[in-house]
C-alpha cells in the first residue's frame, strides 16, 4: 500500500513500513536537518511546514502516518495549553484536512501519553470525535520501546484508525525482555583504563543525538550509580554522541546526523552540568 509521513522526523514510520513492504508517496517535515537526513535515508526529501501544503498536491495513499507535535501536552511544558497553543497546538486539524480530502483507509498517529489525559480527557474525546466524524473506527494505546527488548524508557500513545471496523486488529504482544544499561555499553572499550579508587574519573556513553533530551539524563544517572557503588567515590560522566546508538530501535544503517560536530553532555552526580559542541571522532 501507499502511505504518507507527516511530520516525518528521522522517519521511523517510514522505516517500519517500508520494510513490510508499502511505498512512501509523500512525507513532510518542517526541521531543515531532519529534511536533509530524511533525504539521506530514503532518497526522497520531505516537503516543508504542512501549513503551506494543498491537500490537493498530496498524492493519493491508503495509509496515513503522523508524529505530530508533542509539546502542547507534554508534562514537560509548563501550563500544557494542549489545543490552545497558539503555535503547536492546532496541528492536529492538518492532519484532519488532509484525512477530509483523502479518506486513506488506515491511519497511524503518534504523542505523548498525556495527550490522552490532558484536560480531564477532553482533548482525546475531542479528537477522537473528529475522527469518528471522517467514520473512522478508533483505538489508541500506550506502548515503550523497553516493553519490547529495547533498552529506552519511551512512553509513547498510538492511536490507529480504520474506514472499517477494527474488529480484526490486534496491538503487539509486549515482549517484556529484561533490558538495562548493559545492553548499551561496549563490554571492553578498546579506550578504557584501569581505574584506581576512589580516584575521579570520566567515562563516555555514546548516544543518538537526535534523542539526546529524552536519553541522556535517565543514562547518564543510571551510570554514575553503577560507577559510584563500584568505586565507591563520586564521578563523572560524559555522555558522548555517536552517529549510531542502539537505543532509539533504528538499525546501524540509519543516519542519524548530517553535521560535522556533536554535542557531548557532561554528568556528575547533582545531574546535567553543561552542554558543549565538539569534534566528530574519526
């Protein structure tokens, strides 16, 4: 089948339906860089701000998928203005005027947990209404990557929507395979040192940028509690990002970055003590 990517990302819709076999005809992006890796993954690069897209130049498809905006109502925004942000917040009727024109017979869409919670309920109830009034069939639920083998607490709602009924669907079985730190860390760097206690010292983690906010502070603790119950004195740790992380799920051949520097972030045990741009390691 056919499908679209609005707000597209680094394309893990794309990658996921891709490789059951359906074709991208259409994918938007309103990020330059993420356009760019976009591009670079998938040969086809995203159109811009879906705002300033016709419905009219969107190319027929059977499945629609959507990442949209989270922030409005994330937890992490203060007041969570949900559908009243003046910026984020009204996104989600992009989505429905190009469900409106196209009527594609599936849809997949994305946020954050608390999209389903926010005001009470009432914006889910909201949009699911809007959906049920296209006559799509709806159902939404909460799934993490760690529930199924990868080592990311990554809580994310899904909500699929079908012009028929729902009846034969199924969500994924939740593997709930034990995952930790180990699962991420080279088991003998060919960097490291022998360490002697209760000396200070600094170890790298490498991580994917483009996840850095979500990753790095759940990480960067759980390594400095190993290290520090293992020494038995404070460290420091730096978390360094590396073009590949087997963290976020996508496979090593994914680009995850189309720049020449990363961006380290330096830990010690009060949290997050500063952000610096370096060098790229050979």
């Amino acid at each position: 089948m056919r499908f679209i990517d609005l707000f597209a990302g680094l394309g893990g819709f794309h990658l996921a339906l891709r490789n059951l076999g359906h074709t991208c005809v259409f994918a938007c992006e309103v990020d330059e860089t993420l356009r760019a890796v976009y591009e670079k993954n998938y040969g086809m690069k995203p159109a811009g701000d879906i705002r300033a897209i016709d419905a009219v130049d969107i190319p027929t498809h059977e499945i629609l998928c959507a990442g949209f905006p989270c922030q409005p109502f994330s937890k992490a925004k203060d007041g969570q203005p949900g559908l009243e942000d003046p910026k984020l917040g009204d996104l989600y009727l992009q989505i429905l005027r190009v469900v409106h024109h196209h009527h594609p017979l599936f849809l997949i869409l994305e946020n954050v947990p608390n999209l389903e919670r926010h005001d009470d309920g009432q914006t889910w109830e909201r949009i699911k209404k809007l959906l049920e009034a296209e006559d799509y069939d709806v159902s939404i639920r909460k799934l993490s990557p760690h529930e199924f083998g990868i080592p990311q607490i990554r809580e994310r709602i899904y909500i699929v929507g079908s012009l028929g009924p729902l009846n034969g669907f199924k969500w994924p079985e939740k593997t709930n395979t034990a995952v930790s730190i180990h699962n991420i860390l080279d088991q003998r760097p060919p960097e490291a040192q022998v360490l002697s206690r209760p000396k200070r010292f600094y170890a790298t983690v490498h991580l994917n940028p483009l996840r850095m906010s979500s990753e790095a502070g759940t990480i960067g603790q759980e390594v400095i509690q190993h290290l520090e119950a293992l020494l038995g004195s404070k460290v420091e740790v730096t978390l360094e990002v590396a073009a590949e992380s087997p963290v976020d799920g996508f496979p090593d051949n994914v680009v995850r970055m189309v720049t020449e520097n990363a961006r380290t972030l330096k830990f010690d045990n009060s949290g997050l003590r500063k952000s610096e741009v370096v060098p790229n390691r050979p």
